[in-house]
C-alpha cells in the first residue's frame, strides 16, 4: 500500500489512512477505521462494497487494475456498482434507503481523481438502481452483472441478517 500511496497521496492526501482499498482480491483496510477484533455493520457493508471490485477483478483479472487506474469511465462504473452494492446492502440489512447524494461527491472529488464530473448523472443512477432493486428486485436481481448481489443476499439470508422485509 505504501508504494500505492506515492503515487494516489498527490491527489488524495487521506488514502492510507481513511480507505479501504481492493488491489486484486484482497482488501487494505487503514487500522484506525476498523478494529479486526470487532466485526460490526459497518465494516460488512464495506467488505460488501469491495466484494463487487473483487468479483470484477476475477472476471477480468487480466486488464481490471489497468483500466481502473487509467480509465475514468471503467473506474466510475466499477464504484457505481460497489455504491450500488452499498445501498442493497443498508436495504437488505435494515429495510433503509440511502440518500444517493451520499455517495456523489466520492465521484466528483480528488478522492477517486475526479471520475466523473457530472455530479447529477451519479445522482440519478444511484437512484435508478436503488428504485431497481427495492421495487423490482426479482428483476434487478436476474440482469448481466447481478451474480455478486445475489451471493450477498444470500449470505445474510444465511446468517440472519436479513431484514423482516428482506
């Protein structure tokens, strides 16, 4: 991770210490953000949330990294898929939507290397995607690209951490 951070700290100053990053299939998580001991909501949405770069990464383990880094278009569908995950996510869990301009600013700042400057485009397909899956979810669900979605679902199904609507 250091080695990454010379080159992500001239535009994200924060990087080592407040994010979770996804290099191939394993995850970096900045020590003071989560305690390894404790396994709480939180850190299982994140884990979550990098799962959907993880499942992209071992569908296109060849050229994931190169596009990430270098494309902004492949860069800002890849979170739009992991902040959709995210929001399933607080759906599954607790029957909660999230507010997608939570997530806009990720897109538009230094953060992510400005991805995408079009504040209201994410805005609206975080929306989009969010309606999908709480009004359509058999639908949502049965698209190209819902396998990882449905393995999480299954996974709380599995463990109890489904909502009563869930």
């Amino acid at each position: 991770m250091r080695f990454l951070n010379l080159f992500v700290r001239w535009f994200n100053k924060k990087f080592m210490t407040d994010f979770i990053t996804t290099v191939g299939a394993k995850s970096f998580f900045p020590p003071a953000l989560f305690d390894p001991r404790v396994v709480d909501d939180q850190a299982v949405m994140v884990e979550c949330h990098e799962f959907i770069h993880k499942w992209d990464f071992w569908r296109n383990e060849m050229t994931f990294g190169i596009k990430y880094l270098f494309s902004k278009k492949f860069r800002r569908d890849a979170e739009l898929r992991g902040y959709t995950m995210s929001m399933y996510w607080y759906w599954l869990r607790f029957g909660t939507r999230v507010e997608p301009d939570t997530y806009v600013k990720h897109f538009t700042s230094s953060e992510y290397l400005y991805m995408e400057r079009d504040g209201a485009y994410v805005l609206k397909e975080l929306a989009a995607r969010q309606q999908m899956f709480i009004e359509y979810e058999d639908q949502f669900l049965v698209q190209p690209g819902a396998e990882p979605y449905r393995l999480i679902k299954n996974f709380l199904k599995i463990e109890g951490l489904l909502n009563v609507s869930g």
